[in-house]
C-alpha cells in the first residue's frame, strides 16, 4: 500500500477520499486553490499544497512530487477524466489512482466508444455509429433507424447538442443545429444517430478492475431522477429492474474490452421492460458512489486504493452480495423557485441529522463557509440504507426533515416533496419523473403557524435578552422599565410584529396575560410557551402542540425550522406595545462587489441614518448606513477589497447606552 498519496481536488469528495486513506493508515496531500484555503479539504488532509487552480496538469504534479506522494487520487470531475493527465502520472513515476490513459481515452469519444461495445457484444440502441458524417448519408441512417430519431455529439455527454428528430422534414435543420453545439461545446463537430427512446432510465452498473485482469460488478444504480442531465436522487438497486444479471455481465464486458483497471460506471438507458443499451462509460469514481457502499458494505475508495497499489481485487464476484436498499439525495445551493439558478452566500447555520449506521453525510462545506459560484453548488449527499426501499424512504425523508441550512437557498425542501411524491414513492423511476410533475412538486406552501410562532417566541427571546443586558449595564437593574417579561407600568401589554415571507406578509400579536404568553397568528389565539434546549433550539408548546424549532438571526431575518420545514422570515415593523428593544446588528453587504470607502472606525459611536462605507456594484455606489444608534464593534473589510453577497462588513452594538 502507499505510504503517501496526493487528493488532486476539493470538496466533499476530497474529504471523502481522505477519510478511508486515513483509515488505511495512507498519508494525505490535499491541494488548494486561493479560494479554498479555508477549505474542509484542506484540514482533512495531512498536509496542503497550494496551486493555481485544480486543473494545472504541471503544478499538480510538482507539488505530488514535492510532497513525495507516491499516487494521485483524481476524485470527480476537474482531472479525472483526463487521458493527459493520467499519461503525465505515469510519464511522473507516480501511480495515477484510475484507470490507463488508454481506457481514458478509448471512452472519450462516444462513437468510437459504441463501435468498441458493439464489438464487445454490449447491446446499443438501435443507430448509426460511423465515421462518415456527410449529411445525406446521415438522412438515409435516420430514415434506417426510424422516427422519432436522436441526434448526439460524438465528442461529449450530457446532453448538450442533444436533437430529437420527429420526422425526416425536420432532419436537416435540427442536425445543423446539434454540429453547431457541438463544434462550439466540444470544438468536434461529428455525430451519432439513435432511436429515440421516449421514457428512459438511466440505470448504471459500478464495476471494478484489477491489474491481474479480474473484472468484477458491484450491481446497479437508478439514477433517473435529474434535472438537466443534473442528478438528483440515485438509489441501489434499481427498483423494478428485471435485468440484473444481463446488465451485470453487460458491464463487466464493457469493461474487460478496455482492460479496465480500477473503478469504472457503465451507463446503460433502459426501456421501462427492462431492455437496456449501452450509452458511455465514465472511467473514474462517481458522485453516487456511495449508494453502492450501503448496499455491498464495501469501501470503493479501500479498492481502488489496493487496485493502484497492484493488489488484487478484495472480493469475488460470488462475494459480492445486495443487502437493503439505499438512497442518495443531493443537496444543492440552488433556488427551484428561480428555476434552479444556483445560489451564492455564506453558510450561517448548518445542520445535519446524527450520523449513524443507516444515515450518512458527505460534505466539503462547513458552518461559515461561502458559497462561491465558482465551483460546483453542491453541499451534501445525504445517504441512508434500509432493509428494503419503503424503509429507506421514510428515513430518507426523515433525515432530509432534519437538515437545517442557512444563509444560502437551497434544494432540501424541493427533495422532500421528490421524495415524498407518488411516482418516486412508487418507484415508478424515469428521465422525466420531474418535468412530468413539476407542478405538484413546485409552488410555495403556506407558512405554518408553528414557524411563526417559533420566529415570534425567537424575537422575544432575543429582545428579552438585550433588555436583561441592559437592566445590568444600568445603574438600576431592577428598574420596572427593564422587566423582560413583557410588563410594562400602566401600559397596553402586547407586541406586534410582522414576518415578512418573501413577499407576503404575516401578522403576529404576543398578549403578555397574567395567565401567560398569548400568541394571535391567522386570526386565531393560542397559548405560547416555550424554553431553550441544550442544542440551541427551542422547546414551544402552541396549545396542545409540542415541537422543536431553530431559529437563526441574520439582521432582522429570522431563519426558523420546525417540524421539518423551513421559512426566512423578514420582521417588517415591530409595533410595541411598550418601549422598543434595540437590536444589536450586522451589516451585510446587499450584492457582491467592492468597498470604495469607510467612513467610520472601530469603537466610534454613530447615529442612525449616518453614512458608514460605500461599497461599488454593478457600476453603481451603495452607501451603507447605520440601521440605529449604537457603537462600531468591528469593520471586517477595508476600502479595495471585494465583498460577496451577504458578507458582514461592520459589526455593530446597538442601544441607548452606545448612543453618541
Ligand atoms: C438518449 C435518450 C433517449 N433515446 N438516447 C442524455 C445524456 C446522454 N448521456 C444520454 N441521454 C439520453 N440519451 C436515446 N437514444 C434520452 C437521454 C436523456 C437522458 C438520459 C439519461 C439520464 C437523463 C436523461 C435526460 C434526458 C434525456
């Protein structure tokens, strides 16, 4: 085994390559790019290397050698598919930890890849793979094949230049189309011709290789449920799935035509009977790899490892057995209201359910941590097992009510109406399970009374808490006009607040009655009560309900979440009944850009309304103003630097006592 090994990525699977090298007693490198060093990645490893981006062939290998690394784990994506640079490990002396730049390569180009399979006896959707590509003659394939006939670039996956083809009058225009995609995507303007498959599954089957020429299957994945060639959820086994055993031996041919050594996904389409053709392979470890850890209980990232290393592969395959079902949700910085545009910002609270045998959390992001849109918006993968699927759903479901993220929007409330909706329940799995059901899975839900009244008792709990900070900095702490209960002397007790959600507006009235806390939320009344939990949650009894909520401040927003549900609150006014509380504040920055100016500095005393910084965005100067009369705690930035959306600029202390 190697003493020391280079992770040549970031991120969660960065972190997730480390872990097992650790376990194996393997030494880590991580490398990082300027943006990262704060990174996850970076504390995984034993020790970091900085470069100038994860793609620089040159200096990710300088620093392997520095490092006296003896291989390279590619992870996904950046050089993991690169036949370069695998020929520049070997070229190196150091093992890359992957398959031949040959294997690399010979599945690269799509259609010389069919040919290969064909040959290889894997089956293929009925098409014209050739190298000719004179239009006419492409014409004449289609018309071979039969309409509805689809239209891909040979040179790349993923759907881009992707054309259905209905009929022969719409050929020529649409085959136009996809060589202009392809040439500008790909810079190869040849193509491929296929039947086109109306309700398809995407089912993959993981295999592995060894340099003694063993090919083994680690079965299969359904990874159907995407969005723009975006996956989503994926799961093993494929539920439903009648062909195991030909897809099994399928891959494994695949494979062994390539004398593929390491880990490798082939992608299989398959008919809803169950009819599958061989679409790519991808010659490196996938995103949803552990799906297919729950269910083997094996660690691919230990096998590639001892594969590298030139051992054999751990197991046989009458070894290698199924048990239970597992599921993979992926959660993404992203805002399915706004159609999926990915979201930036800064982590403010994030929070997993426990880790535990049925429930796992990949991740690369922590508490803190901004969401650049640089790279990948991905967060997690959250993972669970159960003996069968029905189990593993209704943890997967649970697990996701548990997550708790703030500070950047994202896809978790979106993936439990997924997973809660009747086709995925159901198992009924296809390439447009979500367009097909964007409407029940979309839209906005009505905000709970429960969160409201969770955002309300948070607010009062905070200003409670600054009126107690007050009463002791004051001469006289017991004062009746510093009592945190909500009394006040001959005065109307109640408070009223309003919540903004998004756009509309929700009224809150809190009764403070000698019988207790009264809560007005959607006109109706209810007893409120509630106390601090030793994880910083609230315990809150609403009448005869009992629930847990986290409530997180970011300015005058509240993030709450209660019951598996999320809301961003915005308290719009506050109408006390009594004196208002001041609130201690931070001041963000609106949009992303860069600081022109400070007006101000650490332990100055400013009036509301006073001009503070000027921060420059989208060519225009926004000047930043104290929200209240308070005292400059903190100034994070200085004039020059540039400031993502979101970011605190200045820390300010509020209230009377820091008024100037
Ligand atoms: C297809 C197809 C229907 N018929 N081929 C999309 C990405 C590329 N890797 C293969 N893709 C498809 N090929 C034929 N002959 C439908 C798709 C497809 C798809 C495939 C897998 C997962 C998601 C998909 C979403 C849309 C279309």
């Amino acid at each position: 085994m190697f003493a020391k090994i280079l992770i040549a990525n970031r991120g969660e699977i960065a972190c997730r390559v480390a872990r097992t090298a650790r376990r194996l007693g393997v030494r880590t490198v991580a490398i990082y790019a300027d943006a990262d060093r704060d990174g996850l990645h970076v504390r995984a490893a034993d020790e970091a290397r900085r470069v100038e981006g994860y793609l620089d062939i040159a200096a990710v290998i300088a620093a392997a050698r520095d490092a006296h690394a003896e291989a390279i784990h590619p992870g996904y994506g950046f050089l993991s598919e690169n036949a370069e640079f695998a020929a520049a490990c070997r070229a190196a002396g150091i093992v890359f930890i992957g398959p031949s730049p040959e294997a690399i390569a010979a599945m690269g180009d799509k259609a010389a890849a069919k040919r290969l399979m064909e040959k290889a006896g894997v089956p293929l959707v009925p098409g014209y793979h050739g190298e000719k590509q004179d239009s006419a003659l492409l014409e004449k394939e289609a018309a071979r094949i039969g309409y509805p006939v689809l239209i891909k670039p040979s040179a790349g996956g993923g759907g881009k230049g992707m054309r259905v083809v209905l009929n022969k009058t719409a050929f020529v225009a649409a085959l136009e189309a996809s060589k202009r995609e392809a040439k500008s995507a790909f810079g190869d303007d040849r193509v491929l011709i296929e039947r086109y498959l109306e309700r398809p599954r995407h089912i993959e089957m993981q295999v592995f290789g060894d340099t003694q020429g063993n090919v083994v299957h680690l079965f299969e994945r359904d990874c159907s449920v995407q969005r723009r060639h975006q996956k989503i959820l994926e799961e093993a086994p494929a539920p439903n799935f009648t062909k195991r055993k030909e897809m099994g031996e399928a891959a494994v041919a695949a494979a062994k035509a390539i004398s593929y050594t390491g880990a490798g996904t082939v992608e299989f389409i398959a008919e809803q009977d169950g009819r599958f053709y061989f679409m790519e392979m991808n010659t490196r470890l996938q995103v949803e790899h552990p799906v297919t850890e729950m269910i083997t209980g094996l660690d691919l990232v230990e096998w590639q490892l001892r594969v590298a290393a030139g051992h054999k592969l751990p197991a046989m395959q009458q070894d290698i057995e199924i048990r239970g079902h597992a599921i993979e949700a992926r959660i993404y910085a992203e805002d399915p209201e706004r159609d999926f545009l990915p979201a930036t910002g800064k982590i403010l609270h994030l929070g997993f359910p426990d880790e535990r045998a049925q429930v796992r959390i990949d991740t690369g992001v922590e508490a803190g941590a901004q969401i650049t849109p640089h790279y990948d918006p991905m967060i997690a993968k959250l993972i669970v097992r159960g003996h069968d699927r029905a189990t593993a759903l209704a943890r997967l479901r649970q697990a996701l009510g548990e997550v708790e993220i703030a500070g950047v929007i994202t896809n978790v409330a979106f993936l439990r109406r997924v997973v809660e909706s009747k086709p995925f329940a159901s198992g009924e799995l296809e390439t447009g399970l979500i367009e097909r059901h964007r409407s029940e899975l979309l839209g906005k839900k009505p905000v709970t009374d429960e969160i409201l009244a969770a955002a309300a008792f948070a607010e009062l709990a905070e200003e409670e808490k600054h009126a107690r900070e007050r009463a002791a900095a004051s001469g006289d702490p017991y004062s009746p006009w510093h009592r945190v209960d909500g009394w006040r002397l001959n005065e109307d007790s109640h408070h009223d607040f309003v919540f903004l959600d998004g756009e509309t507006p929700h009224a809150v009235r809190l009764l403070f009655l000698e019988s207790g806390l009264r809560i007005t939320v959607n006109g109706a009344a209810h007893a409120l009560s509630g106390q601090r939990l030793p994880d910083g949650r609230f315990f809150i009894r609403l009448d005869a309900r009992a629930f847990r909520a986290r409530a997180v401040r970011q300015g005058r927003d509240w993030h709450v979440f209660a019951e598996g549900e999320y809301r961003r609150l915005a308290l719009k006014e506050e109408l006390a009944g009594a004196d208002q509380a001041a609130h201690a504040g931070s001041l963000a920055a609106p949009m992303p850009g860069k600081i022109i100016k400070v007006m101000t500095e650490a332990g100055s005393k400013v009036a509301k309304g006073q001009a503070l910084l000027i921060l420059e965005a989208m060519k225009m100067e926004h000047t930043i103003t104290a929200p209240a009369d308070g005292r400059v705690k903190e100034i994070h930035y200085a004039a020059g630097d540039q400031v993502l959306e979101g970011a605190e600029l200045i820390t300010l202390e509020e209230g009377p006592e820091n008024r100037a």
